[in-house]
C-alpha cells in the first residue's frame, strides 16, 4: 500500500504549512501529494506551486471539480502540468454536488451524472491521447458544440501542444454504487471519500469487476496523539460540515453514503441539527465509532495495529490528510 499527502483546499488563506508537508512526504518516500478546491482556492495553482518545489512526487487532484471547467479545460490543465512537473500529474476529478454546482458555478447539476461522468472523461481522454481531433455528440459535452444556439461554425480540434502521456492516470470521487461501479470501468481508480477497512461488503459489489491495476486512493486523517477522543474531535468537524452541511436536506450524498455505511439514524440528526444552525451541537453528535473507523488516530502504537487492516483490503493507496509532520514520518514508518 502506498502513502500520499492528501493537503485538501486552502481555508481563510493560503497554508504555509503545505509546501513544507509535501517536502517532508517527498524526503520520507511518499508516492504522491493531493489538492483539492471547493468554493473558494482552485486545485491547479497550489499543486502546480508545490510541483516547482519538489522533485519527484506525483501531483495529485482530488478533487478537480467537473463543473468549475469544461473537459477540454481541465485536460489542458493536466497536459501542462504533467509537462512542467516531468509527467507526475494524477488527474482526480468529480462532480460536487447540486448545491455547489448550481449555487458556486451558475451551472445546472446535470439529471443523469453519469452520463455527464463519462462523457467528460472522454473527452479528456480524447485530448490526452492526441490521436484526431475532439468530437463527441454528447448529451452534456459536445465537441463541436451544435446546440440551439450556436453559430454552428465550430471546428473539432486537437490539442496544438503534444501530451507528454496519453496514459495520464484519471481517477474518479465517487460515491453512489452505480457511480463507483462506472468508476472502474471508464477510470484508472476510484477516490472514497469515506473508507471503512471494517466494512468491505459497502464496495464490494461495486468494485467487483474493477480491472488489475485499479486504483482504490482514500482519504484518512492520520494523527498521532495521546488521546483518541481529543484526536477525533477533526474528524468528528469535518464529518459534521460535510454530513450536515455539503448538500440539501433532501440530497445529500455524504449524508446518504454515512447512511450506507451503517449510521442513517445518526446521519439524519447530524443534518437536522446543522440545518438548524446548531453546529456544536452536529459535530458532537458525530459518532465517535464511525469517525474513528475512518481515521487513523491515536498512538503510535493503537495505528500500527489498526494499520494492519487498511493493508488487507482493496486500498492501493492510503492518502493521509495530515497536518504535522510528525504523524507524516509514523506513518511511514509503520508502513514501511
């Protein structure tokens, strides 16, 4: 199993502790670094400065937003990147949600998101391999675009500048079975969001037709500290904002996949005492069991052995959301 850095988006500003973090994961041999954006810092631009000061770490986005660019925007983005960074770039992407997509971006969610999936990776894919020009009658990415109201002068094209890799790796945040499934057939691995190493039969089905070679990149807070309870308290916030407050009350997937995986009863709750606006109140309602299940936290010595359990799975690469440098240089160890 291998480690990356998952360095997530920025907050008020920029965090000066990343570039240092992804230095020190490089120095310590982890395989990759990852940003991320949601409605404030972009995914490219921290991840392209952080390219300029390291040297042989993969570049990884998780996630690019579909809706924040068009497919052909995204792939010239990743193309420029894997040139500038000698071919290290991982292109994660997703779609968000309705809130965000339609709330941040001026866009409509799309009524069928995988049909929008995959024909946005195709048209990255068709850039990428540079092979004749762009041309895609899609229901949500048409290349040339031939809608209504257009001038109809639009010209299928090819990619001026020569991919360095036309085998760039695409990886998918998905979160419905359908999706996932999708996921390992038109991608080269799959980013969960939440991952219980104690609860396989969630995925199984899903990824039961996933080829050799699929990537399967979740996100784990690691920390190392005396006190679980103390060092759950960062999960427990952060599944309480996206539980209770990435999505509408009558959709929402984090909520919806919470549910799945064994807590719909405590999932509702923590929606409805966000949505109430009692914030305190929804993170502390986050159970500490399925916060713990998802992390890695405590000693050195309790994250060795829960370690064990996230090597016996499907996961081929643990993306530690680590905020010190210390839990960074454990792990590795650990998992050394």
């Amino acid at each position: 199993m291998r480690l990356g850095l998952a360095l997530g988006y920025w907050g008020r500003g920029p965090d000066p502790r990343h570039v240092p973090l992804a230095q020190e994961a490089e120095r310590l041999g982890y395989h990759s670094v990852w940003t991320a954006e949601s409605w404030g810092s972009d995914v490219f631009t921290p991840l392209t400065w952080i390219a300029a000061r390291t040297s042989t770490i993969r570049l990884g986005t998780a996630v690019a937003q579909m809706a924040a660019r068009s497919a052909t925007t995204t792939a010239m983005h990743a193309l420029t990147l894997d040139h500038l960074s000698g071919g290290r770039v991982m292109l994660g992407l997703g779609l968000s949600g309705p809130q965000v997509v339609e709330g941040w971006y001026g866009r409509p969610f799309p009524k069928s998101p995988l049909t929008a999936t995959r024909e946005y990776v195709d048209v990255v894919r068709q850039v990428l391999r540079r092979q004749a020009p762009v041309e895609l009658d899609g229901r949500f990415h048409s290349h040339p675009y031939r809608g209504p109201d257009g001038t109809g002068l639009g010209k299928a094209l090819k990619p001026i500048t020569h991919p360095l890799r036309a085998d760039l790796p695409i990886l998918l945040g998905a979160e419905g079975p359908k999706n996932i499934a999708q996921t390992t057939r038109i991608a080269d691995g799959w980013l969960p969001l939440y991952w219980s190493p104690n609860r396989p039969e969630v995925y199984e089905t899903s990824l039961s037709e996933a080829p050799e070679g699929f990537l399967v990149a979740p996100m784990a807070q690691v920390r190392v500290c005396d006190d679980v309870a103390e060092g759950l308290l960062p999960v427990k916030t952060m599944l309480g904002f996206y539980i209770g407050g990435m999505g509408h009350a009558a959709r929402n997937f984090h909520a919806d996949l919470m549910a799945r995986m064994g807590y719909e009863e405590q999932a509702r709750r923590i929606q409805r005492l966000f949505l109430e606006g009692r914030r305190e109140e929804a993170v502390l309602a986050v159970p500490d069991a399925f916060a713990d299940e998802i992390s890695l936290v405590g000693p050195r010595e309790r994250i060795a052995e829960r370690l064990e359990s996230w090597r016996k799975g499907p996961v081929t690469d643990l993306l530690a959301l680590a905020s010190d440098q210390e839990s960074l240089r454990v792990l590795a160890e650990l998992n050394a």
